[in-house]
C-alpha cells in the first residue's frame, strides 16, 4: 500500500517515536510544580519550548503549544480580535484558507464583525496589492496561508507581510502545510501549525504570537501557556512534536529536492497518459510534495475508491467525495475544474517505483469510472441552433458529462443550454468550456435549478 496523502498526516516520525517513549518516563509530572518530578517536567518543556523558537525563528516566550493546529489557529485569530476590539472589528482572509481559519471569520460575522475574503488567480495565489486595497482603518487582522493544502500553492507572505506593517495590521500566518520544510519569511506577528503534518504525534499545535502585538486570551483561562492555552500540557507529545520538526527540517532541503522532482514528474505526465485532465496548482511557486489534478467526466469519490483499491492512498477536494455535494472552497475560489479531483501529496521517502507504478495504474482506473459513469442519451429538445439538456437530479460528474456528448449536434455559433441542480456545475461547466475552447455564455434562472449557456465555437 501506497501512502500518498501526506497533506492530511503523516506517519509518526521515528524520531518522535523514541522522543514520545522517553518522555513518557521524564515528563509525568506536572511543570508548574517545584519538588524534583515537576522541575524535571518543565526543563523537558522549556527545552521543548526553545528549539521550537529556534526551528520557527522567533523568541521562546512567544511560543505556545496548544492541544492541536485548529485550537491554535482558533486561539490566535480571537485573541488578537479581542486584543484589538478598539481598532475594529474587521478581518482580512483569503478565499483558499483552511476551513479552521474560514470558520472563525463566520465566527466573527456572527458576533456583527466583518470580512473581506481576498480573490485567488487560477493558481490558488492572492496579489499582494489586493490585501493592501483591503486594508482599512478598522482592521483589526489579516490572515493569509503559508501554502495551500489542497493544491500546494505557495502565497506570497512576505509582501503582504510588508503591507500590512505599513498599515499597522498585524498578520497571522497558518504554516501547517509548510513549517516542516523551512521558515516562513517576512514581518508577520502570528504563526500557528500543527505537529501531524510533519510527522509528530496528533495533538499538539503550535502558536507563535510575536512580541507587541495585543492579545487578549477570549474564554476561561488559566496561568498555563501565558493564559492562551489552558489546561495541563500533554509533554510527551510536545516534546515528540518539536524533536520531529527538528529531524524533519534537517533532512527538507535534501528531500524536497527529491520529491519535487517526482511531483514534476506527475504532473508532466498525468495529461499525456490520461485525456480531458487539467492539472490546477502554481508550477513553480508550490511546496515539493504536492500535486492536484482533475479529471473530467469522472467521479471523484470512485476514483479515490478505485486508486485505493490499486493500493495507493490519495485524497480529493472534489464535490462528488463531499456529504454536502458542493466542491471544494479551494478549487471553487480557484475557478478550476473539481470533478474527479486527485490530490497526490508524498510522504518523506516516498519512492520513485512507487509513483512510477501510480502513474502506470492511474489511466486504466480513470478509463474504468468513466466506463461506469457512462450517462445515458439525455433527453433533449430541439429549438433552432439551441439545444436543452435536462440534468435536473443528476449529480456532479453527470451534467459535463451530458454536455459533452451533445455538443457536436448543434452548429458552430449554436448554443446549449444545460439545466442542472448540482451546484458544481457552476463551476464545472465554466471549466469544460475552458478547456474545450467552448464559450461560456453564463448562467440564467430556470424553472428549476439553473441553466447554464454554453456557445459552440468550434
């Protein structure tokens, strides 16, 4: 079996595993106590606490573990909204944030605040020059990702870092994807990730809140973690999460070499061997372990079913593998195609005749669910140059599919109009046409649903 979802975990790192069973018998204690035992617990966490300062590059009284990477992202977003309640109450994010960090935004609109969610380009990147246009005298925080998870986008912090420095605005950054694989650079004031991502135990988040900034801890609290994170510190695994990230970083410029070679590798190759893909992501400005593509007239909760069947285990921000049936924030932001969507993210060690034998399976199990999703004359009426296809009911890879198939029985300049329910085809048949050389014409009420207009042009 093929691990190949490193983006959402991975395997603990053998160097947490002997720091974790070490620990267990030194760090029992609690910290906070002064006979031998407790004293011995909070050299373990100081000694923690400053090689987290030195791997993060920040002051060791400006780190604070907390019980995972959303508690820190949650804790950090409203301390400092409490912290600068006299400035405003107005958020800055990104459209391509972690759900983590969009939930505490609709937190905050709850309560009356407000927030500018910032546009991405076709590569999940923000421009900085479009954070600096948001940034008003009331706002009171910006937040913008390191990297994206889903596509492996790297943003660009440092300008927007810049940016809102000479506005007085201080920047949280959320470097889950990408703090094992170096420093984030620039002037930002937060930092939160957490330790599963880069091979620590699960449980353990990291919040950096960099000196002068205001921060008011929101909720009970206590003297523990300087009141940001109540409650008793779990010291085995936070000691097993920094002694990870040290291991880790000092084998990342080596190993992200060797993996961003073979994610070029793939994503050179996914379109030669599979048609009607499109690859979504930066090319150059990504982290080295991740890439993403989607595939038309497939279903991505199949897909993923059938590549596991083949032994490698992949993820998807695809609509069709979610409860709710709607695609993925991230992809949606991005204005790219979702159906059948692959995220392929290598673990440290990954092997080269391992994504050789991914890429010798994926055709064959794309070709199978497209076999089996094979949608059925639809029923359509005629009406001059203007055909209707009724997709009312049909779910996402269905309406594509159906277009596709029709799409020569109407004349260059006719149009074809698709009623469809499915909300990702809003943003799936914007993308066929794209990749068709189609023209997207729009979308219009409908009786039901939506129809969608698309102009043949050739």
């Amino acid at each position: 079996m093929s691990y190949f979802d490193a983006a959402s975990a991975v395997p603990l790192h053998p160097v947490a595993r002997q720091a974790l069973l070490a620990s267990l018998d030194e760090g029992w204690a609690d910290p906070a106590r002064l006979y031998r035992e407790g004293r011995r617990a909070r050299l373990l966490l100081d000694a923690a606490r400053e090689a987290a300062a030195e791997v993060v590059g920040c002051r060791a009284d400006e780190v604070v573990f907390a019980p995972s990477g959303t508690r820190a992202v949650h804790t950090g977003v409203a301390g400092v909204l409490g912290g600068r309640r006299r400035v405003g109450r107005h958020l800055i994010v990104s459209a391509v944030e972690h759900s983590s960090v969009l939930h505490s935004a609709e937190a905050l609109e709850a309560e009356g605040g407000e927030v500018t969610r910032v546009a991405v380009d076709r590569s999940g990147a923000v421009d900085p020059s479009a954070y600096a246009a948001a940034l008003r005298r009331d706002t009171a925080l910006a937040c913008l990702q390191s990297a994206n998870h889903e596509v492996g986008t790297v943003q660009p912090v440092a300008e927007v870092a810049e940016a809102c420095r000479a506005a007085g605005v201080p920047l949280f950054v959320d470097a889950a994807q990408s703090l094992g694989w170096g420093p984030v650079e620039g002037g930002w004031s937060l930092l939160a990730a957490s330790a599963h991502k880069w091979g620590g135990p699960s449980g353990v988040g990291l919040l950096v809140v960099r000196k002068g900034v205001r921060f008011a801890a929101q909720g009970p609290s206590d003297e523990r973690e300087s009141g940001r994170a109540p409650g008793f510190e779990n010291l085995p695994a936070i000691v097993a999460a920094v002694a990870s990230l040290r291991a880790v970083r000092a084998e990342a410029d080596r190993e992200a070499a060797r993996l961003r070679e073979l994610t070029e590798r793939i994503r050179a190759r996914v379109p030669r061997l599979v048609p009607d893909v499109e690859v979504v992501g930066d090319p150059e400005r990504r982290l080295p372990g991740i890439v993403t593509f989607s595939c038309l007239y497939a279903d991505g909760e199949a897909l993923l079913h059938e590549l596991d069947r083949q032994g490698f285990s992949v993820s998807s921000g695809s609509s069709c593998t979610s409860s709710t049936l709607t695609p993925s924030h991230v992809l949606k932001a991005m204005g790219v195609l979702s159906e059948g969507n692959v995220r392929v993210s290598l673990p440290a060690g990954a092997a080269e005749e391992e994504v050789e034998r991914f890429l010798a399976v994926l055709p064959g199990a794309v070709a199978g669910v497209r076999e089996k999703l094979a949608a059925p004359a639809p029923a359509t009426a005629v009406r001059a140059a203007e055909l209707v296809v009724d997709s009312l009911g049909k779910r996402c890879p269905i309406p594509v599919i159906e277009l596709a198939k029709v799409i020569g029985e109407v004349p260059v300049g006719g149009t074809i109009r698709v009623l469809s329910d499915d909300e990702a085809a809003r943003l799936d048949i914007p993308a066929w046409c794209e990749m068709r050389d189609q023209e997207y014409v729009g979308e219009e009420p409908a009786e039901k649903g939506t129809a969608y207009l698309v102009r043949r042009t050739s």
